[in-house]
C-alpha cells in the first residue's frame, strides 16, 4: 500500500483520483491537490458515494516549488502524479527531487509565452533524477502514452525493423454544443494552431497547420478526415526506435469545429500575444478559455466513441509486415463509471496504471523515461481490466501508402 498525490483537479484529475480510488491495495492513501481545493473536494465526496472511500484534498499553487514541497513533506507520498498542466511540469519535478518522491505526467512541458512542446527541458533532469534515485515517467496518458506502448508492443513482438509509423486520432462523438475542446482549451488550441511537422529519413519537416489532410478509417467508426498535427510522442519515438523512416500523427476535427476555429483565429482570440482592454492586460486565448465550456462539463450529454491507434509497416524475418493496434472507448460509458468524457478517460487510466507500473516495481530504474522504453507487456496486460481494451490486426490494410 503506498501513498499517491494526485495535482490537477480537471477532467482528467477526476478520472485520475477514481480510478485511484478503486484500487485501494496499490493505492493505500490519497491526497488530490489542485489550485482550486473546492473542486477537489467535488470529486472526492463523488469518490466517497462511488467507493464509500475517503480521500484527503488541498489547495496548492503547483507553479510555486517551496509550497509543493511543503505538501510532499506532509503528505510523503510514494509518486506524484501530475495531472495539472503542462505550465506545472518543471515546478513539480523540482519539487519532486528536493523531496526525492517519484513523478508521472501526460503531458510534456511547455512555456507560456511560446506554443512549443519539446522534451528538452523534462529530459534535462535526467542526471539529477538518476542521481536522485527516483523516476520521472514523462507522457503517461493516451497520446502520448498508450500509442508510445502500442509502438513498443509492436516492435518487442512483431517486428525486426519498425520502419513507417502513422498514429490515428479521432473523436467520433457529440456533446451537442456548438464550440468546446475535450481538454484543456489554451492547451488544446495552441496545440492545434501551430505548424505541423513530421518525421522523414532523418529530417523533420515542417508543413503550415492542418495543411495536410486525408480520410482515415477508424474501426467501429468509418472514413473520417484527419489532419496531419504534430504530437509530442513523435520527438521521442524517432530516438528510441531509430529503424523508423518517417512518423506522424493525424487527428480529426469536424467541419464545424474547424469553422469556428478559423473564425476565432482570425479575430485575434487565440493570440497567446499580451493585448490591452480597458488598461488591463489580458492573454486572448486566456479569455476565451473562460468563455468555453470547461471540458468536464461535455461528459453528461456525451455520445458516441474515441479511437485512437497506430497503423504500423516494417519487416520481420526479411518480409514486409503491416499492423494496426488500438483502443475504441465509448463516451457515456465513461460518464456511467466516474463521471468523465472519453477524453478525460483516456488519458486518466494509463496515468493511474502508469503510477501502478512503478509502485508496483513492473516499471522501474533512477532517471527520466518515456513510457516507450518500458517492458510494454505488464501495461496492456492490464489496460483492459482498468477499462481501455485493445485490440491488434497483422496484415492491416493501412490507410497510408
Ligand atoms: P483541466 O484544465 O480540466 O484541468 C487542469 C487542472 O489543473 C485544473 O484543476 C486546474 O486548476 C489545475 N491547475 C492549473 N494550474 C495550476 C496550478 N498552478 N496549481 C495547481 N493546479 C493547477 O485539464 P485536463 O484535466 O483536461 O488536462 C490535464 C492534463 O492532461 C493537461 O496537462 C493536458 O495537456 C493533459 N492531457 C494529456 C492527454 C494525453 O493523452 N496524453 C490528453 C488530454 C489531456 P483550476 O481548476 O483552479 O484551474
């Protein structure tokens, strides 16, 4: 039995803290912390209907080291799960080596005043965690997460060389309302709007953003449109799987999703560009996210499905081989378990196995890790069980030449 601090209070906290919740052998004791402790305190009376389990809360300012510390001194907690934004990354592994507690997030980090995710600055504590002792497991959610395990799968069993990686994301449901993100909406649009780049025979190529589209068909769904973004995960599943020669990630928005999105860019809304109003200084894409629905509140009325995956070719035993894994997850269903939207699942349930992985030694060793670089086999062995089974194809017809 070990003791978890769980930061972030969102949609995917909540998820997070339940699925924590239920299993009380591996996660003995909780304290959910987040800068707002009233919705902490929301999800742990839903914890203690759910469960009939009681769960400590706080408030804390993850931006702030000394205060953090303060709370892992209190609380000695086995791993911080870090399930805040991605602004919080750098603070809360500070915070986690002066106290030499165990870190997993979702997200890797970025800077306010510039819309770049990179790992540079998280794979730069790659010393101080070794010689710390303790483990910082970066991007343990669904994407990046689950896919840089799915890749890992397949090339532990299924291939010699992993050569064309090509990861699929689509949102196939509805929440009726007529402009929301799944996630955090600054993080989200800034994801978004920025370039998209891919990985090809060495280079990275950069293309304007959504510029590259096509049809792709998800099963249980049918064709969608998908876009070429650029994701995270690729920066370091090109390092720990050097055969490959070219990776991407594609996404789909709808037709109306990317109308108002337009809309809202050529207005100025999503400007992360300082404007002043009325002799305040406000961020645009700030203000909009306090117009937004908050992503939590899409899960009532939610329909319909995520899949996300990854079509993979490559060779083994000299032969061209192809290959599809992936996982489908139905949005009401997760409302009817913990109250959350499939997205805010998705990414909740790989961060509590992530957490179990390590306080369970199936996952372990001094440093800074992608999730890629371990055993992939004890993860999926489980992710079915705690609510996001997979399922694989050889000899897939993949969508991409
Ligand atoms: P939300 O915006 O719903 O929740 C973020 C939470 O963090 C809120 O409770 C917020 O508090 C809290 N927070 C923000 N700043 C601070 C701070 N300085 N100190 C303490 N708490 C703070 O986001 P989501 O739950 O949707 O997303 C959480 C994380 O998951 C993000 O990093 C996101 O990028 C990542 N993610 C990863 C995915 C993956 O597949 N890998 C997919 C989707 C999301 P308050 O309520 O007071 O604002």
């Amino acid at each position: 039995m070990h003791r978890v601090l769980i930061i972030g209070a969102g949609g995917v906290g909540n998820v997070v803290a339940h699925k924590c919740a239920a299993e009380p052998s591996v996660f003995g004791e909780i304290l959910l912390a987040s800068r707002t402790k009233s919705k902490c305190d929301a999800i742990a009376l839903s914890i203690q209907k759910k469960y009939n389990r009681t769960i400590q809360t706080a408030a804390v300012d993850a931006d702030n080291v000394p205060e953090l510390v303060a709370l892992i001194q209190s609380f000695q907690p086995a791993i911080v799960i870090n399930v805040a934004l991605p602004y919080q990354d750098l603070t809360i592994m500070d915070a986690c080596l002066e106290t030499k507690v165990h870190y997993l997030d979702t997200a890797n980090y970025e800077p306010r005043e510039v819309a770049k995710f990179e790992y540079k600055w998280q794979w730069a504590y790659q010393e101080r965690f070794k010689q710390a002792g303790i483990m910082a497991v970066l991007g343990c959610g669904f994407d990046p997460g689950v896919t840089n395990i799915f890749t890992a799968r397949a090339a532990k069993h299924f291939f010699d060389e992993i050569h064309y990686l090509d990861i699929v994301d689509c949102n196939a449901g509805n929440h009726g309302k007529a402009f929301a993100t799944n996630f955090n909406p600054e993080i989200n649009i800034r994801e978004i709007t920025q370039n998209g780049r891919y990985y090809e025979n060495g280079l990275w190529i950069e293309t304007k953003p959504l510029e590259i589209h096509q049809p792709v068909n998800y099963p249980e769904i049918g064709p969608r449109e998908s876009y070429l973004l650029y994701h995270e995960e690729l920066e370091s599943l090109v390092i720990h799987f050097p055969t490959l020669k070219r990776a991407r990630f594609w996404m789909t928005f709808s037709e109306n999703y990317l109308t108002h999105l337009r809309v809202l860019q050529n207005v100025g809304m999503t400007s992360i560009q300082p404007v002043k109003y009325k002799g305040i200084e406000i961020i645009p894409i700030e203000f909009l996210k306090a117009l937004l629905p908050d992503p939590s509140s899409l899960a009532e009325n939610y329909t319909g499905q995520t899949s996300i995956g990854c079509q993979i070719r490559g060779i083994k035993d000299g032969k061209p081989r192809t290959y599809f894994i992936y996982n489908n997850c139905d949005h009401a269903a997760c409302y009817q378990e913990v109250g959350a939207q499939g997205v805010s699942y998705t990414t909740g349930v790989p961060a509590m196995l992530g957490a179990l992985m390590v306080l369970t030694g199936k996952w372990s060793g001094a440093g800074v890790w992608n999730v890629e670089q371990f055993d992939p086999d004890p993860f999926l062995d489980l992710l079915g069980k705690y609510g996001l089974p997979w399922h694989e194809i050889l000899d897939y017809k993949l969508d991409f030449d």
